[in-house]
C-alpha cells in the first residue's frame, strides 16, 4: 500500500507544480501585457499632446494676428488624455504647457501682446515648456536617457531673422518661406 501511495503523492506533486507553474506563467503574461498596454496607450497620448500644442501655438498666432478665436477643444482632450494614463511627471509638464498656452492666450485678449518681439518672447515660451513636455514623456514612457537640449523647431532667433530678411512682412502677404506671414 505504502508503494502506491508514494505514487500517488509523486504524481500528485507533479500536476500542483505543474498547476502552479502554468498559474504563475499566466500572472506574469497578464501583468506584462497589462504594462504594455499602459507604456503605449502613455505614448500615444503625450505624441498626441506634442501634436496639439502645435495647433494651439498656431491658434494663438492666428488670434493675435487675426483675431480668431482658438477652439481648444482638441487640446483639452489631449489633456484628459495625459490625465487618464499620464505618471505624474508627464502630467506636470503638460500642466506647465496648458499654464504659457493659458499666459499668452490672456495677453493676447487683453491687447498686451503688441509687437512681434512680444510675439516672438511669448513664442519661445511656449517652445521651451513644449522641450520640458517632451523630456518628461523621454524619461518616463518611453525610456530614453538621453533628453533633448533644444526646442523642437530650428527657427533662428527674431534677431538674426531681421538681419537676413528684414522687417516683418505685412499679413496676408508671402514671405520669403512661403508662408503668409505666420511665423510659428
């Protein structure tokens, strides 16, 4: 009897490894596909973001120079989106970007924002808090150790712009780019 007990324990002790193995396997799969899904769904949301805060710079150029009002519709969403599955850094930053879209937006509707070097500094700000947005989603979803030192345009200084071209354009006309006098 002793014999068959022993086998019985032997094969039972098998199939709870077994179980237990295939059980943890499970849990670990669930998890990691859990975190991959959250690292995308992170991604996705701060490119979206980056993507946005371009449109908004536009809008706020086209408010100053044209009066139009921005919608900021599209932006806010983006900001939800950052709100839902952001880490909080993420979140800071794009807190930061909301906070200079918010400051020139302001200027802008209360008539303080009067020359293209008012234009031009408010701009910058927004390119700066735009650099910070990124380095945050760098670090964070996507991982990267190295972050970025400049802002994401290769505009050269209002100054040196001058020297080359000039005097601004007039609005509604093209310049030397071939924009009608939209200078991001």
């Amino acid at each position: 009897m002793t014999g068959w007990i022993a086998i019985l324990v032997s094969g039972a002790s098998g199939a709870v490894v077994t179980l237990v193995g295939v059980v943890t396997g499970g849990m670990l799969t669930s998890r990691s596909q859990r975190r991959q899904w959250l690292r995308d769904k992170q991604v996705d949301a701060c490119a979206v973001v980056v993507q946005q805060s371009t449109t908004m710079q536009l809008a706020l150029l086209r408010q100053w120079k044209h009066q139009d009002r921005p919608d900021w519709t599209a932006w806010n969403q983006a900001l939800a989106m950052i709100w839902l599955v952001g880490t909080p850094a993420v979140r800071d930053a794009a807190k930061q970007m909301d906070r200079a879209f918010w400051i020139c937006g302001t200027w802008i509707k209360r008539g303080q924002l009067t020359s293209e070097d008012a234009w031009a500094e408010q701009r910058d700000a927004l390119e700066l808090s735009r650099r910070d947005f990124i380095n945050a989603a760098r670090r964070e979803p996507v991982g990267a150790r190295e972050l970025v030192s400049d802002v994401p345009v290769a505009r050269p200084p209002l100054t040196e712009i001058r020297q080359m071209f000039g005097s601004p354009p007039v609005p509604g006309h093209e310049d030397v780019a071939g924009h009608e006098g939209e200078d991001l």
